[in-house]
C-alpha cells in the first residue's frame, strides 16, 4: 500500500492521493494515511432558492455537477428555447467543414411567411449563414430558423428529424422536435436537464461560437433588434444563451455566467413575466456562486502513478488522465478532498497511449464526488523473448506471496 500526497492543478490545497492494486477479487482495502489533513468546519450552506417558476436546473458547465434542479425531467413546451438545438446543428456543421459562414441562402416564401418573431428576411433574397446565425441567436428569428432548416436538410420536417437523431446522440432523453423554432406544437418538447444538457455541448463543443450568445443587439435590413436575455445588460458574468415564451410555454431562460475559473448553466422555465425569469435566473446564480467552488484537481496528461508493466520493453508505464478532472464542492471545503487510484494488478504488455488501466475515485469527506479513466499515457512494446520469460516468472512468485 502506498499512500502519498500529489501536488497537481489545485491551486490552493494538495489532494491527498492513495494508489491501490486491483485483482479479479477487488480492489484493496487501504488504511488511513497519517498525513491526511483534519478537515476543517463544514461550510454552511442554505436549502437552494425556491424559485416562481415550473422546473429549474443548475449546473457546473465544466465539471457537469448539478447544483439545483427542480421538476428538471418534466416535459415542457421549450418555445424558442429550441432554437438553441438549430444553432446547435448549424455551429456543427461550419466546425465539420460543410458549410462557411459566408454562404448564401436563398430565402424561400415559406420560410418569409413563418410567424413569431423575426430577423425580416426577404422572400427571394440571399443571406449569409453568418446572418442568419447571428438572426436565430439574437433575434431568435424564425424565419431565420426555417431558411437554414431548409439549406441545411431540405426542409423544415427532415431538419427537425435531423435534431431528434442529435437529441438522442446528446443524451436528451425528455426531448422531442416537431419544428426548428419552437412554435407550438403537441409533438415539441423538452426539459430544464436536457437544455442545460445541450447548452453545455454549445459552450464546450464550439467555443469560437459561443461569443454570438453575449451580443446585445443584432442589426440586419436596417433593423436593430435587442437580445431578450435581459442579464446581458445587468451582470457582467453572464454571457449567454437564450430565451423563450409562447402562451403555452410562459416565459424561459436558458443562461451562462462565467465568475473567475467557475462558469454555471442555469435553465428555468415556465415563468410569468421576462422580468421574472431574469430574477429566477439570478437567484440561481446567487446560490451557485456564492456557496460552490470548482477546482481543477488534475490537468489532462498529468503522471499520476507509474505501475510495474509485465512483459514489456520498461518495467513502469505512466498512468494518468486523459482529460481535464474537475469537481464542484462547498466552498471551504476543499481539504476534505481525497482522491485513489484504482489500478489493475496485472498490467501486461504491449500497452498503447489511451488504453484504460484503472480509474480514479475522488471523494469528499465519505462521498464519493465521481471517478475518472486512468489511461496509460505512453506505448509500452513487448520486450524481447527472454525478458517476456523472465517476467513471467517474476509475475508467477509475486502472486504467491501476494
């Protein structure tokens, strides 16, 4: 057994750090290190606002720990909360390559006569994706919305197929698309976990973006409209995404707020008013902010272990992670953070760089915060015929005496 502390990318604590052996019966028990930090007095922390709203969700966009959720499954109308999928897809289809934000498209009657709000396209005319980008986010266009529906799948039908497919590829499983704008419809629908869900994809998946959220304001055809997301104008922090109302609906906000290293996505839905869902909305981050803190406890990379390898060309192979490890806790209480290494016994070559060789768990106090691949970060040959042999031996007499 080995217990030991490792100095990684938490900035203001050193995470202690336990490296255990798996067998086919386990994982070993470890005793308590005697240099493990007493914690101090827990943070107290209030019940989380109770918001006037239907369902709302809070969530760490970066560590994926949710905060506040409340009603955050029940399917509900989304309203121009949808557009935030058609963005979606159009943002993923200038990253693969098949579209450029310079791209025309021709605007069709049918995506001039759409009703609801508008970017006041003109039938016949030709706008640029990045238009139209800007028309859908901003504006929350949907005529904006129909016309790239159209270019992108040939119609609005085929394009709301498109969605649901990328709906399930996401994880949105309380989700339907009947349309690409969010005009009632008894098929459209989705929840406060899975707007939060998709929102985190747009800020992580596509960040050169994500920027287009923050704009105030939006002028096309000598138009200047605002962008409805009334904290763009009262919080500094916040810089997205998107809102939406119909009578059926009521009024919805989906928005991020990034504050130093934390950012937070919080959705509510099912308000009264556009000045309450901003009000709900700040409650929200209120909370998170004030009472969580995420840390970065090991960069992506990091040699966290370097285990016996059998077999190989080396007799070590480096362990790490392969992605970033971050964790929202209370704040003040991050010397309470522990972290194991879960590694196999019977490491044998060859290896290759990304192949998973154990996990790391991360607890706090007794619970159990999440657990994370441990990947080899290198490639280990097998060594020669004789080395091969001669470890085989050696792995044969330490399994005997354990």
């Amino acid at each position: 057994m080995k217990v030991f502390a490792l100095l990684s990318g938490l900035r203001r604590s050193m995470l202690p750090l336990a490296a255990a052996g798996l067998t086919s019966l386990g994982v070993m028990t470890l005793g308590v290190s005697a240099q493990a930090q007493q914690p101090s007095p827990q943070t107290m922390i209030p019940s989380p606002p109770q918001l006037a709203a239907k369902s709302w969700f809070l969530m760490d966009a970066d560590s994926g720990e949710v905060l506040v959720e409340h009603n955050a499954d029940e399917r509900l109308p989304p309203a121009s909360l949808t557009k935030l999928m058609t963005a979606y897809l159009v943002e993923r289809e200038l990253d693969r390559g098949n579209i450029n934000m310079d791209d025309m498209v021709r605007v069709s009657e049918n995506a001039w006569r759409t009703g609801g709000s508008k970017m006041f396209i003109e039938v016949d005319t030709e706008v640029s994706i990045r238009d139209l980008l800007y028309g859908i986010v901003i504006a929350s266009g949907n005529d904006a919305s129909v016309a790239v529906a159209e270019h992108l799948a040939g119609g609005e039908q085929p394009f709301a197929d498109l969605m649901n497919q990328h709906a399930q590829r996401l994880g949105l499983h309380n989700t339907s698309f009947a349309n690409a704008t969010g005009l009632p419809d008894p098929e459209q629908y989705s929840s406060a976990r899975d707007m939060a869900l998709l929102s985190q994809y747009i800020i992580n998946d596509y960040p050169e973006h994500y920027a287009i959220y923050a704009e105030r304001y939006f002028d096309y055809n000598d138009i200047r409209q605002p962008n409805r997301n009334r904290l763009l104008w009262r919080d500094a922090t916040v810089d997205g995404l998107k809102t939406g109302w119909t009578t059926e609906a009521g009024y919805g906000l989906v928005a991020s707020a990034k504050r130093d290293d934390m950012r937070l996505i919080s959705v509510v839905m099912g308000t009264s008013s556009e000045e309450a869902r901003a009000q709900e909305t700040q409650k929200l981050f209120s909370y998170g902010f004030r009472y969580f803190e995420t840390l970065n406890l090991y960069e992506a990379g990091s040699v966290l272990e370097t285990p016996r390898i059998w077999g190989g060309a080396e007799n070590q192979v480096r362990v790490g992670v392969d992605n970033d490890v971050r964790m929202t806790v209370p704040r003040g209480r991050s010397d309470e953070l522990t972290a194991r290494l879960n590694l196999r016994g019977d490491i044998t070559a060859p290896v290759a760089a990304g192949d998973q060789l154990g996990t790391l768990e991360v607890k706090l106090g007794d619970e159990v915060l999440g657990e994370r691949p441990l990947v080899a970060l290198e490639n280990v040959e097998q060594g020669g015929i004789f080395k091969r042999v001669f470890d085989m031996v050696r792995q044969f007499i330490s399994g005997l005496f354990g």
